[in-house]
C-alpha cells in the first residue's frame, strides 16, 4: 500500500520470532527477523497498533533516513540537513538515544551529543531559537543507529520502553521485565487455556501478563503517553479508533491465576500492581510458602516462575533452595507444565529434574535459561502408554 512506510521493532534476545508472529498477527507485512529486532511495514494507524498491542517490543522505530558517514564531521552535518522543522517545532524538546557497532565510532553517549548539538544549531541558524534537551518527556525522541559505516536516523514512536506498561505502582527487590514475563509466558504455550500459577510471584509481574494474555488485553492500555502522540502529526481519531477496535477483541477468562510469595510486603506490593491494571478479578495473591503447598484440583496447572538466582536476591543455600523445588514439583504437583528462569546454572542442576527444554535467554545483563519440566500423574512411562 502507497501509505505504508518501514518500521524497526525492538525485542530482546531471545523473542525475535515471537515478536514477528504478533506483527503478523496484527497485519504488518514485509516482515524481516534480524537479532534484537523485526522490521516491518505498515501504515501509521499500524505504527499505532503495534505500539499498543505487541507484548514483546520495547521500541517501534521509524526510521526517516540513512547515510554513510566516516567521521564524525560527516555525521554532524548530515543530521543537519534532515528538515528537523518537519518533524517539531523550535520550541519543543528532544532527546537522543545511541546504538554503535563499530570500530570507528565507539562512544554512544558521543555519537547522540554529536546528533544534539547538529539539531538545535539548525534551529538556532534557522529561527533564532533553540529547543531545551529532555531525556524524560521530550517531544521528539531520536534513535541513532550505526552499523559500521551506516548510520540510520530513526524517530522513536513509543517514548518510554514499552516495557513501562504504566500499571506498576509499587516494585519489589529485582522485579522482573514485563516485556521478559511477557515473552515467556507466550514462550511457554500458555495463552490461558487452564489454571496458571506463579509460586514466587515478587511484586506479581508474571502474574499481570499472564492475565493480560488470558484475556487478550492489549499490554499498554495503561502507558500514560506513546512517542507519537506529541508529533505534529498524531491523528488522536486514528488512535482512539485503533485502541476501541482492540478492546473489542477482549475475551473472557475461565479458570484461576494465582501467586504466591513468602514476603507479606511483596504480596501487598504484587495486589497493588493488579488493582492498577484493573486484574484483581483474575487474579489471586497469597502469602504462601510453596515448598509446603500441592496442587489444589486435579486439574491442569501451568507453573511460570522467576525464582532469586542469588544474585540481587540472596539465599543462604542456593542448591538445597532449588533441590526443594524440584521436590516440591516431583511430590506435590502432578499434572504440571512447570518453567523457570534463572542465571544460576549450577543451582539448576540440583533441581534434579530433566528438563524437556531449555531456553537462552537475558534477564537484564545476565544470560539466563528457561527451562521446562513436565510433571505427569503417575509415572512417565505411564503417560506415554
């Protein structure tokens, strides 16, 4: 379609082919898998609906132009040609965000000064007046993006990572990413097809996606303000038309998620962050220690849990912890669909179950696995006859 233009969605490692599949899903076309990233094509009422309802992005780009450059002279005067008038007013506020691969230009943090100072003096040269840096609320958010000699100038469409849903009030001790809950629960199979249950639910992340997904809520309902809704040209009856049209797509949820967590604060924190997203009806918190609970029905339960790695956690012996929960899953929680994320490999290894997949995957900077146990009603060999 004449209309469309080409955009660059941000992912985490890990979740590239997820986040292609949601953009299929949502109608894009021309749909490219690269690592930590899916571009696509579509229109701006597309820009707006993936911004709104892709789980697993943390950034929808519109790239504007791009260019060889081989110093940094080079790169200063191209971004000052770009009719910067076009896209905000003298009078508004930017910010730059940086990502280099390459051995000439090494220093991010230089390379979006470098793309600053050629802005605002094109608007000083210009109309005599400068606009201000914002690096939280700014009007106008610029991504630059070099890849050796290539450098690409992007508009940023979503603002704040998308991972700031906006419905967290309240955050625990190394709370989890909501685009990471997201992507693994959706990694997982779980699309809320039977009971599911966090039993290390911290300040109930995991929880809230999971509720998001069972109901086909779209996950930033609640962000405060997109990218896009201060340039010049947001069409706010496009969006609203868009956001009405997913809302519709709600569906109805019929069996129970529920937490756990042995930290009285962190449950009050995790129904805090529910009420926020308006999930309380779905979802049920309790203090609860997991290593003496069962399975409550004999029906099936999927398990998705990010249990402390000993990390920013600690937990005086991590290898009994993680033995226990293998035993608590082996004794106590038959019919089971269990996964787990940690960065401790060596404490995985004392959960002494096999695990029937395992995943890579990044939890901030460290390098995590998820990993899959299934858990059957009697023995294995049973289930297979």
């Amino acid at each position: 379609m004449e209309n469309n233009f080409k955009m660059v969605a941000k992912t985490l490692y890990g979740f590239e082919e997820l986040l292609a599949q949601e953009l299929r899903k949502l109608g894009a076309s021309n749909i490219e898998m690269g690592t930590r990233n899916v571009s696509f094509e579509g229109d701006t009422g597309f820009m707006y609906k993936a911004n709104l309802c892709c789980r697993t992005a943390i950034k929808i780009l519109k790239p504007i132009t791009g260019f060889n450059i081989f110093t940094e002279e080079d790169l200063y005067k191209k971004v000052y040609a770009i009719p910067w008038e076009k896209y905000m007013k003298s009078t508004g506020s930017l910010a730059v965000d940086a990502t280099v691969f390459s051995e000439k230009f090494t220093h991010s943090q230089y390379i979006a000064l470098k793309t600053k100072d050629a802005i605002v003096d094109r608007f000083r040269d210009k109309e005599g007046v400068r606009p201000d840096v914002d690096l939280d609320h700014p009007t106008l958010r610029i991504n630059v993006h070099i890849d050796r000699n290539i450098c690409t100038i992007s508009l940023d469409s979503s603002g704040q990572s998308l991972h700031k849903r906006g419905y967290k009030v309240a955050n625990t001790i190394a709370p989890i990413n909501e685009v990471l809950a997201a992507g693994m629960i959706m990694l997982s199979g779980w699309n809320g097809q039977c009971d599911f249950l966090d039993p290390m639910c911290g300040s109930g992340t995991l929880l809230t996606e999971a509720a998001m997904i069972a109901c086909n809520i779209p996950p930033n309902l609640n962000k405060d303000e997109f990218g896009f809704e201060t340039w010049p040209d947001f069409d706010v009856d496009l969006y609203e038309l868009i956001e009405e049209a997913a809302l519709k797509k709600i569906r109805e949820f019929h069996f129970k998620i529920k937490g756990f967590d042995t930290d009285r604060e962190a449950v009050k924190k995790a129904k805090e962050n529910i009420s926020s997203a308006n999930l309380s009806e779905f979802i049920e918190v309790a203090q609860q220690d997991f290593f003496e609970s069962e399975k409550e029905t004999d029906r099936s339960l999927w398990i998705v849990t990010n249990p402390p790695y000993d990390e920013r956690i600690s937990v005086n012996d991590i290898e009994a912890f993680y033995g226990k929960i293998g035993d608590t899953l082996k004794q106590k929680y038959p019919g089971t669909q269990a996964w787990l994320i940690t960065s401790n490999m060596e404490a995985l290894k004392c959960v002494g179950l096999r695990p029937s997949r395992k995943i890579k995957l990044f939890n901030g900077k460290l390098e995590a696995r998820f990993v899959k146990y299934e858990m059957y009603e009697g023995s294995k060999k049973a289930k297979k006859q």
